[in-house]
C-alpha cells in the first residue's frame, strides 16, 4: 500500500479552516452553557415547585436524548413546525448549548449540593441574604469543586462539535470527510484527522488540570 | 421537675433594663423528638450566661432558634424586644447583631483570613473594602492572629480558626455574641487560647450566651448558668449556686458525670496561655 501524504498537505488551508470552525463552536458553546448550565441548576434548586420539575423535565430531556437526534431535531422541525429559520451555524450552537447547558446543570447542582450546610449557617448568621450567601459562599466553593468535571465536559464537547457534520456546518470533521471523499485517501485523511484532533484536545485537557491544580482549595 | 429561680444575693447583671434576648416557652420538634420542650430564661445586657446539660438536651439547637437558624414550633424570641420568628420581622438585621461562633469554626475556605472577617462588613453593611479591611486587621490584631490575614484558614490550627471566626463575628459589631459549643472541636492544646479570647471580650462587656462542656469557664466567666435537660431549663441561677450547691438531682449527677464534685478551684486552673499578640482592651466603637 503506498501513501500519499500530498493530499493532506494540498489541503491543508481546508483542514485548518475546519479546525478553526471546531475551536469556534466548543468556545462559543461553554460561553453560553456554563451560565447556561448554572441558571438551570438555580432553577432546579427553586423553592417553587412548578419551577423545579419543569427545569427537571428540560434538563433530563436533554440528557436523556442522543445529541446527534437533538441536532437533527433542530435542523428539520424548528423551521417545519416552528417557523424559525436559522443558519446552519446557529442551530448547531443551539443543539450544542442547549445539551451542555444540561449537562452543566447537573453538575452545578452536585457542586452545590456538595458544600455543608454550615457554610449556609455562617453567612446567613453574618446578616447575609440567601442570594448574598449563594455567590459570596457557596458558589465560588462550589465552581472549584467541579472545575475537573466542567473540563471533562468541555474536552466531549470539543470532540462532539463533530456531530454538526452532519448539518453542513463545516468544522474539522466536514471539511476533512468531504477531503476524503473528494480523494479517495482515506487513510491519509482520517490519519491526519485524528492528529489535528488529539493536538487541539490535549493541550485543552492539560490547561484544564493546571487550572484545577492552581485553585485547589484544601479544607 | 421544678425549676429553681432564686433571687440572689447580688442583683443579676443588667436585671435594671429589659432583657436583651429572651425565650418564653420556646418549643421545637424534630419528628416525634421534642427537642425543646418549654424552654423558658432570659440574657441580660452585659451577661455572659453560659448553658451546660448533657448531650443532645437541647442547648445548641435553642442557640439556634434564637438567630431564626431554626423554626421554632411553639413559644417567643425576643430580641430586644422584636420577635425573631415573626413573619413581619427581617430576620436579617437582628441576626447581624448577634455574632454566632460554630463548634466547627465554618471559616470560608476560599477566602483568606483577612477576607473571612472582612466578608460581612462589605456585603451585609455595604461598607467600602479599604474599611472593612482595616477593620478585619484591628480584629485579628485583637485575637492575636494580626500575622495570619493573608493565610487560607486550611493553614491554620483548629484554635487559630476559632479565633479568626470571633473575629468575624466582632467585624458586625454585635450587640450579642452566641458560642455554640466554640472548644469542643479543638485539640486539648489549642482550648486555651480560645477560652482566653472570649474571657477577655468578656471583660469588656461583651453580651455572651455560650454553651459550652468548658465546666471552669463557666464557672469563672458566667454570670448566669442554665443547665438544660432533655429540652428543658433545669435550673438556672450563678455560678456559686449551680456549681457549689445544685438543688436538682440532675444538675448533681451531671456535674459529678463531669468529674465536678462542687469543690472550689483556684483561680490559677482558668489559666490559659494568652494568644500570641496582644488583646487590647477596645478604644473606640
């Protein structure tokens, strides 16, 4: 079997473009899904009943449903049944954000539901409102208890932004399959594919640890 | 059981003015347990009333009835004269005029030690940071720990925390300070420079309510003692009465569980080292 590397480098402008597109999308969506995912797990931690269990509903929705479907769903019924018509780009931020927000939300919730109550007692023993002890206290413990599972998230999402594929929305994985399919080189493709994926991701795993190593709070 | 309310000797302390915390008939129940069953005494101005009594009788959770912490299911908390449960009051602004001191210190562990004591000014009173700041280093000069403002409380011992957290508590300028069991979580060794800090905010006229196992603080610091039982005000009265001569069996056979059998101690045995630092009496407030 011969290789032939050239197809990989004649398009290397595409490839990068593609990867610049996949960086786009995992970057705008966890702006929007980590104050995304934590108005949700305010909203489920509400002392109103109705509030929690529709934000309950949402959330495991969203969990509970391939991302692959939720994307689709999205790009056919929101403009069918809905009338809303968006850019490919925009409804793939909206899949992505809306499933991330969700899994964010369940995270927030265990972060905050992890600190004792006595930390609860302090501030509202100090004068504080609920909402002063929520940000002042039990936020900012809470956030850096689960910055290791927010990063884990963030390293599926950057692999997942490749489900927008099947959209039309050109990241890294469109641009390299249509290459391939263009080419015929399948292996060269998918070889260099693979590379461009684990150098983005790798680097975004290890700064993640940094950061988590650098804030740690030992009690 | 009948409950003893002597008059003493010597007037109770502040008995001239009204009462600055009182409970009547306080009731609180967790399921079929009656955690407080008709609990009934009064804190004077300038007391420092010390409540002792068995484990899980009741002691801590009326600490924390009287800053709405806890529900209560029957009775009245007044403070000064307001009625903490009541819908209509705001539960906030008589909870920042009494300081509360946790048996497991419950500093802020993401802030450093300056930050912990600073934490309340600036965001309950709104005060500007540059003050509440000078204001947390007056404070943690005053309980000796003026060299640890910009350490994490997790580098701290247990007594250096429980210092830092009455200071926090000072930082509000309350009118009442409440320990809840402040030396129980602390090594043997660090008891000391804890016990001496409040005996000396003690001294300066410092509102108190403590429960505490500390029997010799107690006796040499309180003004008052109620000893409680099973949900209910035994007895109460000074020191010298509960201590020397207990007139309920229970208050007997709870001292005499604790190795107290009534004899006087010198006042040597509360000597405790002093923090490192001074503790200077207060100038202004």
């Amino acid at each position: 079997m011969t290789l032939d590397w050239s197809v990989v480098w004649d398009n290397r402008w595409r490839l990068i473009a593609g990867a610049e597109m996949t960086i786009l999308l995992t970057a705008i969506t966890m702006m929007l899904a980590l104050p995304g995912g934590l108005i949700l797990a305010l909203l489920r931690l509400s002392p109103l009943r109705a509030v929690r269990s529709a934000t309950t509903w949402f959330v495991e929705f969203f969990r509970a449903t391939p991302l692959i479907l939720q994307i689709y769903w999205m790009f056919y019924v929101l403009p069918a049944a809905f009338d809303i018509r968006l850019s490919e780009f925009a409804t793939a931020l909206l899949g992505l954000t809306l499933n991330v927000s969700s899994f964010n939300s369940e995270t927030f919730r265990a972060g905050i539901q992890s600190i004792r109550p006595g930390q609860w007692n302090a501030g509202l023993a100090l004068g504080m409102s609920k909402p002063q002890v929520m940000r002042k206290i039990i936020l900012p413990q809470a956030t850096l208890r689960v910055l290791p599972a927010l990063a884990s998230t963030w390293v599926s999402l950057f692999k997942d932004t490749s489900l927008v594929s099947i959209i039309a929305v050109a990241d890294l994985s469109y641009v390299a399959l249509k290459i391939r399919s263009e080419t015929y080189r399948v292996l060269e493709v998918l070889t260099a594919m693979a590379a461009l994926y684990c150098l983005m991701g790798y680097p975004q795993a290890k700064l993640v640890d940094w950061l988590h190593r650098r804030l740690k709070v030992t009690e | 059981m009948s409950i003893r309310t002597e008059t003493p000797t010597r007037p109770r302390i502040g008995s001239d003015a009204a009462p600055i915390l009182s409970f009547d008939n306080v009731c609180k129940r967790y399921g079929s347990l009656d955690a407080l069953a008709g609990v009934t005494f009064q804190v004077n101005r300038g007391e420092v009333v010390c409540l002792i009594g068995p484990s899980g009788s009741g002691k801590s959770t009326l600490l924390r009835c009287a800053n709405a912490l806890e529900s209560i299911d029957g009775g009245r908390v007044l403070m000064d004269g307001r009625d903490v449960h009541d819908r209509r009051t705001d539960a906030r602004n008589l909870r920042r005029r009494m300081g509360m001191v946790f048996q497991n210190f419950e500093l802020f562990p993401h802030l450093t030690v300056l930050r912990n004591v600073a934490v309340g000014p600036t965001t309950v009173l709104r005060m500007p940071a540059a003050g509440a700041a000078a204001r947390a280093m007056e404070l943690l000069r005053k309980v000796g720990l003026g060299d640890k403002a910009a350490q994490y409380p997790a580098a701290l011992s247990g007594g250096q925390q429980q210092r830092v957290a009455i200071a926090r508590a000072l930082a509000m300028q309350p009118d009442v300070m409440l320990f809840d069991e402040p030396t129980s979580a602390l090594d043997p060794e660090t008891i000391g420079e804890v016990l001496s800090v409040m005996k000396r905010l003690a001294d300066e006229g410092m509102t108190m309510v403590v429960v505490t196992h500390e029997m010799d603080f107690a006796k040499r610091v309180g003004n008052w003692i109620v000893v409680f039982d099973h949900g209910k005000v035994v007895e109460q009265g000074p020191p010298r009465q509960v201590f020397e001569e207990p007139t309920i069996q229970r208050t007997r056979d709870f001292l005499s569980h604790l190795g107290w059998h009534g004899e006087s101690l010198a006042a040597s045995d509360l000597l405790v080292p002093a923090p490192s630092g001074s503790y200077e009496h207060r100038t202004s407030d």
